[in-house]
C-alpha cells in the first residue's frame, strides 16, 4: 500500500508541473507540435534528464529493479506511428491526457475514453499479434548502459544530448516564434 500511495504522489506532484507548464492545454500542445512554442518540448527533455539522473542515483544506491523491456522494431515502430496519430488528433500525450481530464477539459475526457479503448482492443489481440509483429524483429534490450558498458557514460550521452536539444529548441523555436 506504501508503494501505491508514493506513485499516487509522485503522479499528483508531475500532474501539477505538467499543468504548470501548459501541457495540458491542446493548443499549447498543437503549437509546440508546429514549433511554435518550445517550452513544452524543452519540459519534455528536462524531465528525461532528470528521471534519467533519478534512476542512476537508485541504481547507485541499489534501490529498486529496473528491467528494460526488449525492444522489437516493427511493434515499436507501428506503436510510434499509432501514438503520434493519436497525440495529433487530440492534442495530448497519454499522462497529459489525465492531467488535462482532471484539469476539466471536456476534449481531454473523450481523448482518454479513446485511449481507453484503444488499450482494450490491443488487449483483446496483443497474444495474436506477439508472433506477428513483435517476435521477427525482436532486438533484445537496448540500453545505452549496455551499449557503453557503462552506465556513467551512458548517463553523460544522454544528459549531453537532451541539454544540447533542450538549447537547439530553444534557438529555432525563437526563429519560428518572429514568424508569427
């Protein structure tokens, strides 16, 4: 029960900040989408580094289990493409999705009965489809820990990589920003 209170918590405390920083406003969303507005996407990369840097600090610690799912490239792709429609179509990501219902958008609610949906039919056909789409291009688990041997490095890559396009949207967005 402890551990289903501090997930609550910790989904309460990132609805807030997502609200905070206009995520949960469609439109904000579509123009951010547009590279209009770059503080979402910006947002979007701080918290992988900081969930990234969270998890290195409990893995440190040795707290906790962290188990990669293995990553297939056809299921993961047509999963990319079917997340993308569906984030276009409605203006929110699954966790804005709750956020924004909560907030009292009425389109966030058909969004998320979507969402609902959507998983109910995955559900119903994810035993037919694991030898269709996920097994053939099955690639076991891709890690950058795994790929530099080396979760320190694999770690600094990633913070590298997100603080650089954190800076990059910055600067093109601004561009697009004049334009309008």
């Amino acid at each position: 029960m402890e551990k289903v209170l501090l997930g609550l918590m910790a989904g309460i405390a990132f609805g807030f900040v997502i609200q905070r920083v206009g995520a949960t406003n469609a439109d904000k969303m579509a123009k951010a989408h547009l590279m209009i507005e770059p503080q979402i996407p910006q947002f979007m990369l701080l918290a992988v580094i900081f969930a990234a840097i969270g998890v290195f600090g409990l893995k440190l610690a040795g707290i906790g289990r962290f188990l990669p799912l293995p990553t297939s490239i056809v299921a993961t792709g047509l999963a990319a493409i079917l997340f993308g429609v569906g984030w276009g179509m409605t203006g929110y990501c699954p966790g804005t999705c709750w956020a924004a219902a909560g907030e009292g958008r009425g389109d966030a609610i058909f969004a998320l009965l979507g969402g609902f949906v959507g998983a109910a039919v995955f559900a119903a056909f994810h035993e037919a489809l694991i030898p269709v789409l996920y097994l053939p291009t099955n690639i076991g688990q891709l890690t950058l820990d795994g790929l530099f041997n080396s979760a320190a490095a694999g770690l600094f890559l990633l913070v590298l990589v997100f603080a650089g396009g954190v800076v990059m949207i910055g600067r093109l967005w601004q561009k697009n920003e004049s334009t309008y």
